[in-house]
C-alpha cells in the first residue's frame, strides 16, 4: 500500500472518530451512486431521499464488509470478494490470508468472474446496469459495458473474448463481446436470472432464475434453468425445475453432461401443516441433463433436519464430491456425485418427494458461521463467504475450516443482529426455513400459501414484501396483526416455524431491523412509456389523483384512489371491499396494501390473480369497484400504470 492511500486512510478514520461518523465522498461515490445495497437483500437508503441532487453522497462510516460473492483466480492463489456495503471487491491473498487490494466498480457490486487466463475480472454492477473489466492485478478498471437492469451473476466464455450477464430486474441475459466486433445481444432467460456457470469444455452456459414463473394460483411454481451456446449465446434449451425457487447458484458436473443447482422446493398449494417432512419448503439439488433436459430433485433436508436456503455450491477437482452451503442452518454439505448420480432415478421430478434418499449421497454436514453465501475452488480448498458474519471461511475437502479471515472484528449491533435471526432457520421446527426462505432480499417470492389456520384451502393468500414496511400496519390481508411483533412472533410461531416463540432480544432485533428497511426503488425508466414518453407519470398521477370521470360527473371517493391509497406509503392502513372476494375467501375486506416498490411486487391483489399491474383493473367483472377506470382509454391506463411504477 503507498504512502499516499495510508494517509488518505488515516483522514478518513479520523474523519469518523472525530467527524460524527460518515465520510463525505465527492468522488465516483457521488457520479455513480444509486442505492448502497447488497444484491438480494435491502438498500441502505435512495441518496436521492436525503441529498439534493447535486450534493455529496454521505457514505455510512459503519457498514461492514457483508461478503457476497466471490470467484478465485485459476491457480487458486487470489480470491476476489464482493462487498456490497462498502462497493468494493476485496483481492484476497489465500495462502496468507490477507486482503492486498480491491477493485473499485463505482456502485453496488452483484457478482464476479475471473477470465480463464487470470488476468481480468468482470464485476458486475448492480444500480448502475452495466458489467466493469479490471485488471486481476491492481484492480483497476479499464472498461465498462452496459447490460440489462439490475445484473448479478456474470462468467467469461472459455476465451476469455465474451461475457454472459444474468440481468435479474430485466429477466434477460446479456452477451457482450468485450472486443466491440460482435454487437452485444440479449436473450430471454427466466424469471430474475442470477447465476450463471459454463462448462468445463466451454460449449455450454447456464444460467439460473431465482424467482418461480408463477402462472394460475392453483398451478405450481417453477423457475427456469436456460442453456446458452457458449459461443454464440443462442439458446439451447430451456428447463423449469417444477415447484422450485431460490434457485441462486448453479455448477456444471465435473463431465460436463449435468447442471446442478442447488434450490427450494416450495410446497405451496398444500396446507402448512406437515413441516417435519419437508412439505413446506425443502432443501433440494436438481440435476438437470444438459443433451435431453431431463430433471430430478434430489433432498438435501433430511429427516428430521432440514437444510434451509442452499446457497452456493463447488465440486472437487475431480469432480467426485459437490460442497453445498446452507444459508439458513449456516452447514455445508458434503454430497458425494456418484451416489447423486445414482439416485436419479428415484427422484425425478414428479416423484414424491422422500427424505430418505439424502442419506445415501449426502456423507456429512459441517458447521460454519453465519449465513454462508457463496464458495470456490481454491486448488485443493475451498473460500467461503460468512456473509453475516463479515469473515471468510478456507475450508478442505471435508468442509473442516482449516483458516478464517475476518473482515470486521467488531461485535453485531442490534440492526446486524436482527438481520442474522431473519436469515437463521434454526428457530423454525428442525431448521427446514427460515424468514428469508419466502422473503429473498426482505421481499416477496411472489408465491400464494394456504394457513391453515384460516381453514384448510381457505383464504389461500399471496406473500407480502417485508420492505418498506414500517408505518403501514396493520398487517395481514385480513390486518388482523396490529404490530410486526405479533406478526413475527407468536404468528410465526404457531403458524410456521412450529416451534418457541423467538427470546424477547432476538424479536426486538428482528423486528428494529424489520423497520429500517426501505421500500425497492423503482425499475429504471419507470414514468416513461416506451423509455420515450416522459410527461407519462405526470398524466398518471393526475389520474391518480382526480375527482371526476373524463365527461365531468364527480367520483365518488370510494371510487378515488387517493381515497385509500394515501401517499407517502399509499394505504391508510384500513380494510376495504374492491370487489376481489374469491370463491375460497371468507371475506372481502382486505388490508389495503402500500404502494411503494409495487412495480416489483408482481403479482397482485391478496390471491394473486392478476399478473400485472393493468390486470388489476381489466380482469373479467372488475369493473368500477377498484377505483373509477372503465371511462379510461388505453393510453390513460398505461398513464397510471407508469405513474405507480415510479413509486
């Protein structure tokens, strides 16, 4: 390090101690910031909510490393490391176990790659929509390519000459030649595509999608696996892992000739009753053949011990042992392949589902620290990020950590302590979930659930986002829970985790976390038709806000959406009657829901029916009961429509 950065260090730490605690950054914080976030889980803050637009960016003094996502180098002796929080990518010497630089991407980093010659790394970068080329080395950036919203996982083709960018909020991944001579093109992949994998010979991508397609409410879910050429891009072959979601990671087998990924299976369209045998949510690793696309769903809960959120996932060398991290029992996993490959045939994909067979593959568990993220090959070891426990793990073949790198020695405060318990599934019965399980990133995973407690398949319902939540009680579609503690207590308690209701310190820790969270920001380019038109949001909000139809005659204000969606949250925390009673439903006065991030919220009302923001209004036999619409034209709708996108 020279000098000049020590004693730029130094000013900013004294900065801190002295200062009240932010640094001002004027530099490429300030040009380039959007949201400090970390990919998948809440923004800190818009900038923009608390600075003018020309101010400097106050960057939080405190926000600790929170390693993400990691890639490592070919000869296995650098790891680079994401940490979102601080937007940098940390360069980590393995053998000694210390960070000898960083890479600084100019936003919120999502994921990285190495190139297969070692020399470069792409980052991506998530709230500035774009993908930066480093040097392996220094880490300076040498250039920037532009990609779909919000991309995450990222890998070079075997030449090192091509970059396939899974772009989660545009549902699209991006195949950009980084020499300029092919014109960048983009595929359509699933729905949220996050990790991205190529082959060992090269010849294939794969590309995963974290949230479910979600059709029909009485339809089971299923998220995507798309296979790309891997020199072209074309796509292959596109394959649903039925009622699977949280699919976030995927590796190749060490022969090439399977996709593995590691996910959920989500039991929704059954009653929440038997969670001992997984019929709630499941640890599960599918294997995909790549020639034929056939797919089998192999547990890695077992009985009477579940393996919650699996996250990341690494083979040996030779391909003969898979390492699978569970995020929510904080374990990895040690499946050994042949056995895998040999249980195939009793666990394809409309099999039902026995948790027996994972003690046939799986040869053991080892503990690890808090909600473990992501894992490489590091020659023979293995790097792991702890993310919530600011430290990386190197561990052997048998998962046994053998060295620990820790990021931030100081102790968890009450916001990072809630955010562990919402990430433990340990408080629920056998560890089979946890919060985070049905809300990725504090949010919603777009699926309907059936509690029992409301009467078996009555008042099937659909998950709610957790963000922004703050000030908009009551909550429930029915606004039976008056406060987040009751909804996250003895409510969690009885009708999920079947488990104690969690200690009084780690409730009110969940719970002050709970209500930091900031509503999701708004898709870039909401307000604009067509990415042209900007006086759209203008004239949607006039909408909005109007009290007579078009021909003049007064609305009355049931029939106003002002009158029940009150800014700044869009709910005056009532009940209301639209119109949306179901033939399951014991009611039709539901909570009338908070506007803010609703553009990515889908799908909608309290069952789910309607795909989209428009099918709100155009469903069959709506009518004028959800707000005066029918005397609006379809440019008028799309006007609305634009204008709720950008809250």
């Amino acid at each position: 390090m020279s000098r000049r950065r020590r004693v730029l260090i130094a000013v900013a730490v004294a900065t801190v101690l002295l200062g009240g605690g932010t640094v001002v950054a004027r530099g490429w914080a300030h040009r380039h910031a959007r949201t400090f976030s970390a990919p998948g889980d809440p923004a800190d803050a818009s900038c923009a909510r608390c600075h003018g637009k020309d101010a400097p960016v106050k960057v939080a003094a405190n926000a600790r490393p929170t390693p993400f996502d990691l890639a490592v180098s070919p000869d296995g002796r650098r790891a680079f490391v994401v940490c979102p929080p601080q937007q940098r990518v940390l360069i980590v010497d393995v053998d000694d176990r210390e960070v000898v630089g960083e890479i600084r991407p100019g936003g919120t980093p999502g994921s990285v790659a190495v190139s297969p010659d070692g020399a470069r790394v792409a980052v991506t970068v998530v709230d500035t929509h774009e993908v930066v080329v480093a040097d392996a080395g220094g880490g300076k950036v040498r250039a920037r390519h532009a990609t779909g919203t919000e991309p995450h996982g990222v890998v070079f083709d075997a030449t090192g000459g091509r970059l396939f960018v899974a772009n989660a909020g545009s549902d699209d991944v991006s195949v950009l030649d980084l020499a300029g001579r092919v014109p960048a093109v983009r595929r359509p992949a699933g729905h949220e595509p996050y990790a991205v994998a190529r082959s060992p010979d090269g010849a294939t991508v794969a590309v995963v999608s974290r949230r479910a397609d979600v059709g029909p409410m009485d339809a089971p879910p299923a998220c995507e696996v798309t296979l790309l050429d891997g020199t072209t891009g074309v796509v292959r072959r596109r394959v649903m892992l039925p009622s699977c979601h949280m699919a976030e990671a995927v590796a190749f087998s060490g022969d090439g000739a399977r996709v593995l990924v590691p996910a959920i299976e989500a039991r929704n369209l059954v009653p929440i009753l038997q969670v001992d045998r997984g019929w709630v949510m499941a640890g599960v690793l599918a294997s995909v053949d790549v020639a034929t696309g056939a797919v089998a769903l192999l547990p890695l809960t077992e009985p009477m011990r579940g393996f919650a959120d699996p996250a990341g996932l690494a083979l040996t060398a030779d391909g003969r042992r898979a390492l699978v991290l569970s995020g929510g029992t904080d374990e990895v996993a040690l499946v050994d392949a042949e056995a895998l490959r040999a249980a195939e045939g009793e666990a394809a994909a409309d099999a039902p589902r026995r948790l027996t067979l994972a003690l046939r593959y799986v040869r053991g568990r080892a503990p690890l620290r808090s909600n473990p993220r992501a894992i490489a090959r590091a020659g023979d070891r293995f790097v792991v990020t702890e993310r919530l426990a600011d430290a990386i793990a190197i561990l052997d073949a048998d998962g046994k950590v053998v060295a620990r790198l820790e990021l931030d020695r100081s102790p968890p405060d009450a916001l990072r302590r809630g955010e562990q318990v919402f990430h433990d599934a340990r408080a629920a019965f056998q560890g089979h979930f946890a919060c985070r399980s049905c809300h990725p990133g504090a949010h919603t995973d777009g699926l309907t659930y059936d509690f029992e407690i409301d009467g078996v398949g009555r008042d099937v319902v659909l998950n709610r986002s957790l963000r922004g939540v703050s000030g908009t009680e009551p909550f429930k579609w029915t606004g039976t829970n008056a406060t987040i503690e009751k909804q996250c207590g003895p409510r969690f308690a009885m009708v999920l985790s079947r488990a104690d209701v969690f200690e009084e310190e780690a409730l009110r820790a969940l719970v002050g976390w709970l209500h930091s969270l900031p509503p999701p920001p708004p898709r870039p380019g909401a307000g604009q038709v067509a990415d042209v038109d900007g006086k759209a949001r203008e004239r949607g909000q006039r909408l909005f806000e109007r009290a007579v139809r078009k021909d003049g005659k007064p609305i009355p204000p049931a029939g106003r959406c002002v009158t029940c969606h009150v800014l700044p949250h869009g709910t005056t925390g009532q009940k209301a009657d639209v119109g949306t009673k179901g033939p399951r439903d014991g009611t039709g006065l539901f909570d009338i829901p908070h506007l803010t991030g609703i553009a990515t919220k889908a799908p909608y009302l309290h069952d789910a029916r309607a795909a989209t923001l428009e099918e709100i209004w155009t469903l069959p036999g709506v009518l004028d009961q959800h707000g005066v619409v029918t005397d609006l034209s379809k440019a008028d709708l799309n006007d609305l429509i634009e204008y709720l996108r950008g809250l």
